[in-house]
C-alpha cells in the first residue's frame, strides 16, 4: 500500500525519510526542512521527538493567534520548491527551552566531537600509523646510510693514507733505482776501462786478432806486445743484418795502455787526413779502402746514447760529436762550448 505522507514544508513525500511529526498539529516535516541535521536529529530522544513543537504551534502558542503562513522550512527548499511561498518570513531559530525541541551547545559539541573521533579512529589514524611506520623505517635507513658513508669515509681517509705513503715510497724506490742503475751503468763501464773496439776490420776465417792488433799499434806507433793483450776476439752482432764486419774488442792488461793506443789512433788520424787508418795499412784489402775506427768499448746503454747524440747532431747541423772516457760530448762548432751528453731526454730538448 503506497505512503501518501507528505512533508507540511515542501509538499514532498516523508516515505524512508527521517521526519518529525509535530505533538501539537500532527503535521509531519522533513528533518531538513526544519533545519536540523541528520546527526541532529539521531541525537535527539524517543521523548524530545514526541513532544516536537512545529514553529506555527510554537508561533500560536506565543501570540494566541493563527500563523498559519509561517514556513519552517530552509530556505533553498523554499526558494526552489515552493515559489508561491516567497512572501512568507523564516524564522530558523524560534525554539523555546519550554518544549525542550532543540539541541543544547553541549549536545552539538558532544556530537561533533564523537563524529571527530569516529574520523580520526577509522580514518585518520590508520593513515598517521602507516606515515608514522613510513618515518620510522625512513629514519632507519637514514641512520644506516649514515652509518655506512662514515664508514665509507673512514675508509677511504685511510686509504688515501696508505696511497700517500705508497706514492712517496714509490717515489723514493724511483729515484733509489735510478741510483742504483746510475752506479750499476758506470761500474759496468768502468770494467771496459782497459778496452778498445776496433771496427770495421773485415772478417777471414784464418785471421789472427791478436797479430792484427799489434799490426794496428805498429801503424800508429804505439807498439803493443802480445803479453799486453789480455783478450781479444770479436763481438756478436746487435743486427744481424747489417753488412757491417763484427767489431774486435780488445783488453789491455792496462786502462793507461788503452789511453795511449786511443790517443795515437786520433793523432795519426790528424797527421793523415787524406789517408786516415783505413784497411790498407794493415795490408788488407788493397784493392778497396775501408775505414778503420778504433773507440771507447762502450755499454750498451752508452752505445745507443752515442747513437742518439750523432743522429740528432746530423739533424741539427752539430760538427762534432765524441767519446772521451766513456762520457759523450757534443759541440755545434769550434767557437761554441761543448755539451756533456747525460742521457737521452737532454738529447730531446736539443734544438
């Protein structure tokens, strides 16, 4: 059976709506066309809602008359349901504490802050736990991470550590080698000390060294016997496919008789410029001179440093370039000042 109950204020139907019938009238409102909220009107008792005044009961009550024009409804509702009632005045709050039909502030406030309360337990705190546990753990990982880049830190202050004392005792490893090597390079050329290499000679199966050798001092007038002579042969070849005869080392038993074989080679070679120590004068070769050259027996070390000083004073015009007691000398021409050849970097910055 259909519910033909209508709201007193709008007109509109009360069914499965929240109303208040009027103890007075009987009419029956909608709770909002009488300004009361939902939480209102579920706050309000058995006993208020039965002795529920409407505002014209109330206004008959007050004045002894009838007014029965008074709406009691909101205005929205009236404004847009109702427009045959737009002349007629509101009043929201006409309750009287006689019929007990309001809510008191107390009521309100116990309301709202149970409403809070039901908010911050089912919605709010949940969310608050999880930021709480989210901050939590984020600090945790914080204090972690903190943790670990301190010692991070304290690591890599102590391997720096290390590598500064690793990189000054490298250094002073460096340049103890370099030392070392400078000593180790001279006493190996000071064992020379009482040899010649004699190259260019051309090789014979049936040669004899040793009666060459003495052969070249008679040459240059520096008679050498064969008790002098403390070893004679030839060297290995550093390129094997040179064209070039094996040089002959010769040992003195003496570092002054190699002084003098030196000395008499380079002025024989001064008296006879036209006719240098070549071949021929030791009887070989007769039909094609080839140039004899009698020098320092240098290491080998030395040897590529004399290769490197005569290469680059060929680039750079240098007129002269000799060995004198294992140390190499350069000079550009007989007015400038010679140039002790230490090593290969001074070679390089020659220019």
């Amino acid at each position: 059976m259909a519910d033909h109950r209508k709201c007193n204020a709008c007109l509109k139907s009360v069914a499965n709506t929240p109303s208040l019938n009027c103890s007075r009238c009987k009419a029956e409102y909608h709770h909002f066309c009488i300004n009361y909220s939902l939480p209102e009107y579920n706050a309000m008792s058995v006993e208020l809602k039965s002795k529920w005044i409407c505002l014209q009961c109330q206004s008959r009550e007050r004045k002894g008359g009838d007014n029965s024009n008074t709406p009691v409804r909101s205005n929205n509702s009236v404004a847009l349901e109702s427009p045959h009632l737009e002349f007629v005045t509101q009043r929201t709050k006409a309750r009287t504490e006689k019929n007990c039909s309001c809510i008191s502030p107390s009521s309100i406030r116990d309301i709202i802050r149970e409403e809070f309360e039901l908010l911050f337990t089912h919605k709010i705190h949940p969310e608050m736990l999880e930021v709480r546990n989210a901050v939590s753990s984020l600090e945790a990982s914080m204090t972690y991470f903190n943790a670990e880049l301190e010692k991070v830190k304290a690591d890599q202050a102590e391997q720096t550590k290390i590598i500064g004392v690793l990189k000054s005792e490298t250094e002073s490893l460096r340049a103890t080698n370099i030392s070392l090597s400078s000593r180790l390079a001279q006493m190996d050329q000071h064992v020379r000390s009482s040899n010649v290499e004699i190259q260019c000679v051309p090789e014979n199966k049936q040669e004899n060294l040793i009666n060459t050798v003495m052969q070249l001092g008679k040459v240059i007038k520096c008679p050498i016997s064969e008790t002098q002579i403390h070893y004679c042969s030839r060297l290995a070849k550093i390129n094997n496919s040179s064209p070039r005869p094996r040089s002959i080392l010769v040992k003195f038993n003496s570092p002054r008789l190699r002084d003098e074989f030196l000395a008499a080679t380079s002025k024989f070679n001064k008296i006879n410029r036209e006719d240098k120590l070549n071949t021929s004068h030791l009887g070989i070769g007769a039909n094609k001179k080839a140039a004899i050259y009698v020098a320092e027996h240098l290491t080998h070390e030395n040897k590529r440093l004399h290769a490197a000083a005569r290469s680059k004073a060929k680039e750079l015009g240098y007129k002269f370039v000799w060995v004198r007691d294992a140390r190499i000398y350069m000079r550009k021409d007989e007015q400038s000042s010679y140039i002790y050849v230490k090593d290969i970097d001074l070679v390089n910055k020659l220019s």
